[in-house]
C-alpha cells in the first residue's frame, strides 16, 4: 500500500523574481503610465493654470482649469512641445463667439493664453469709446454691482513681477469691512447677438479703447480678454509679450470646461494646513 503521504503535491516551487526583474517590470509600467498621460492630455483632457488678470472677474490668478482638448480638433499645438506631429488641423470646428478658449498666442506659439472669442472669419470688429462693434452693431452692455476681490498673495506677487500695483492703481483698492486690502472695479454686463452673456471689466480708459475697423480674415479669430484694459488681446499687433493679433484657428489648444481647484497663493510646502486654508473652495466645479 502507498502511504498517502507520497501522493502529496510534488509539483516544483516557483523561483523567486529577481531583482533585476521587478525593475524591469516597474520600468515598463511606469513608461506605459507616462504614455497613457501624454495621450489623454494630448487628445482628452489637459489642465491650464491663470497667471494673470487678463480674464477677470470670471478667473483669478490662482485657478486651475480643465480643457477640453476635443473641441476644436487637432493641429500639432495639441501636443506636448508644439510637437509637428499633426499635418495641418483634422477634425476642425469653429468656436462659437463667447467661448473661452485656450492657445498658442502667435507670433512665437510657445505659451498657452486664454481669451474669450468675440469675432469669427468675416466679422468685422471695432471698439469704440470701450464698447465692442459686431458687425456694424454694438453689444449690450449694462452696468452690474462692482466686482470685488481681496488682495492675495499671488495677486502680490504678479504686481511685483509686472511692475504693477495688486488693484492695478491705487484708486481701485480700499480697505474691506474685516480690515484688508481689497479691490474694488466696475463691472458689466456685455450680451452678444445669439443672447450669450458674461461679464467685463472696464476700470480705466487706454488707447485700445478705439480701434480701427478689423474684418476677421478666413481661418482666424478675435480674441478679448474680459478684463478690458489688463488683457493684452487681439487689439494689440501680434508682438512677443505685447499682443496677440488675429489668432489662427489653427493655434486653438482647447475650450475652457470647468474650475478644478482655486488658490490664493498663501501655501507654503513647510505648512501642510496651508494647503487646505490657501484653497478658494468656492470656486470648485464652476463651469463655462
């Protein structure tokens, strides 16, 4: 009789994974991982941060938005670094006036801007006396409560690198029922033709508050900025840090979607509950 024990399992052990191989395998994952993130922010999805105030009051310095990288179709702006990848632009589609849209800003197309559109191919566009012409018509406009912001940190910070003051000049800060520094602007509402409405401020008078007449040629759009007088847009010649011309649709990155996350710039990496006191909360999941 055979004792049941020379029937147990005799089948051999596995050898262990050697080091070099767990390597190779996280290696492999992790480039994987990479690839599949280049693609999504390529094509899908991809987050933009707000420098500056060139958009007020919608963004502020510090908030952190979605794009939509599906929007508008493809073009080699798409993808990381400008690279040429993409012939031309495939599956194109024209914004509708009053998107916000982010781009490569010509005449360099290095850094992403966003702008709202105002004027699509065959507009013609003039600004007079601060209010825009469409098409040999004036856009609404109405006065709103004025926009009020406190003084943060990052606003701070882009003053001091700009030249600037936070509140831009010194007649728009005053100090607020708790006892800071706020900022205290004009604000309007300004209505296009197909009844979409945002709102602009309009807080001092520059040149750029009359232009010539401008048709919007084939394949190009006119940007604004909702903060009239601090947006360097389609005003201005297309000059390296002084404007950005008419805009080629071809430079369109993507449409605006929602606000991620809201910062006032106060964190610091050394005070974790920084992090949680610095975040506008508030401003989470507004949407375009």
């Amino acid at each position: 009789m055979t004792d049941a024990s020379a029937t147990a399992d005799s089948s051999p052990t596995p050898a262990p994974v050697s080091a070099k191989e767990e390597a190779v395998d996280t290696v492999r994952f992790l480039a994987l991982l990479a690839i599949a993130v280049l693609i999504f922010r390529s094509f899908f999805l991809s987050p933009f941060n707000i420098p500056s105030e060139s958009m007020q009051p919608r963004l502020l310095i510090g908030d952190y938005l979605l794009v939509n990288k599906m929007a508008y179709g493809y073009s080699k702006f798409s993808l990381p670094f400008s690279l040429p990848l993409i012939p031309g632009r495939i599956f194109p589609r024209t914004p509708e006036r009053g998107d916000v849209v982010v781009f490569k800003a010509p005449p360099v197309n290095d850094n992403d801007y966003i702008k709202r559109v105002i004027g699509l191919p065959g507009d013609t566009i003039q600004v007079r006396g601060g209010i825009v012409w469409l098409n040999g018509k004036p856009l609404k406009r109405e006065r709103m409560a004025d926009f009020v912001i406190p003084v943060t940190q990052n606003m701070i910070d882009a003053s001091r690198t700009n030249g600037t003051l936070p509140c831009y000049a010194m007649q728009f800060e005053e100090i607020g029922a708790n006892g800071e520094r706020q900022c205290r602007y004009p604000r309007f509402r300004e209505t296009l033709p197909s009844g979409k409405s945002y709102a602009v401020l309009d807080i001092t008078s520059i040149p750029e508050d009359n232009t010539p007449l401008i048709t919007v040629p084939e394949g190009h759009l006119f940007l604004m900025g909702d903060n009239r007088d601090r947006s360097a847009d389609s005003r201005f010649p297309a000059i390296e840090n002084q404007g950005i011309g008419l805009v080629p649709e071809k430079n369109l990155v993507g449409h605006a979607l929602v606000s991620m996350f809201s910062t006032d710039g106060s964190a610091s990496w050394f005070n974790p509950v920084s992090w949680f006191t610095a975040a506008r909360w508030e401003r989470l999941g507004e949407g375009f």
